[in-house]
C-alpha cells in the first residue's frame, strides 16, 4: 500500500504546475510523509495562488518531508515542514530554505489540521520566494 502511495506522490509530482504563478512549481512529499497525496496538491494549489505571476522565469522545488499529529490535551498540534529550492532561468540556485508550520485544534479536526498546516508553509515558502525574487 505505501509502495502505491508513494507511486501515486511521485505522479502527481512530475506533472509540473505553475500556468497561474509564472513559476515552474515541482511539489514533492517525502515517503513518510505519503499518507495523503492530498498534500502535495493543495502545497502546490497553494503556492500557485500565492504566488500569483510573480515569480516567472523561476523554477520552484518544494518537497513535503515531515508532516506530523501529536495529541496535546484533548486536542491536536500538526506540524509540516518543507524543504524548498528556488532556481532561476539559467539554473542558478537562487534559495534554498527549510520552512514550518504548526496548527492546533479539536483532535475531530485532524483532517482539516492537516490541509491548514500545509497550506501555512506554502504560504512561508511563498513569501520567502517573493523576497527573494
């Protein structure tokens, strides 16, 4: 099963996105990570709005690599991680960078937890590609 997962991960990652952000977006998760290839796409849905066109003529690699729950009093932290790669036209490392995020809430949430905590480190990433653009 997680043999097809990550199968699933590495397809929805080779099909690169950006039409939107101007950017050449490869999102990618970690093999611990695959639980949900859900994440890939909505760091990738995400930073394509964040992004909004204003990053073209680049080439962003984000990777999914820690993705995890730990019950906290009767609620639950989910924390992401990514690792992200920023290149420009002539392949020129322009960024390379670690972002996180945490989210807390009602442990019946989790599923919403998840989409929120990978949605805030796109949005880091986001604005680390902007700066540095």
């Amino acid at each position: 099963m997680l043999r097809r997962i990550i199968v699933a991960c590495t397809l929805l990652a080779a099909v690169p996105a950006g039409a939107q952000s101007g950017a050449l977006i490869h999102a990618t998760c970690a093999a611990s990570v695959a639980i949900d290839p859900a994440h890939v796409r909505t760091l990738r849905a995400q930073l394509e709005r964040a992004l909004d066109g204003k990053a073209h003529g680049y080439t962003l690699d984000v990777s999914l690599v820690r993705l995890t729950s730990t019950p906290m009093n009767g609620e639950i932290e989910v924390r992401a991680e990514v690792k992200t790669l920023l290149s420009d036209a002539s392949g020129r490392v322009r960024l390379s960078s670690t972002s996180r995020a945490a989210t807390r809430g009602p442990l019946r949430d989790r599923l919403a937890l998840h989409r929120d905590a990978v949605t805030a480190v796109a949005d880091e990433v986001a604005k680390l590609v902007l700066k540095q653009r």
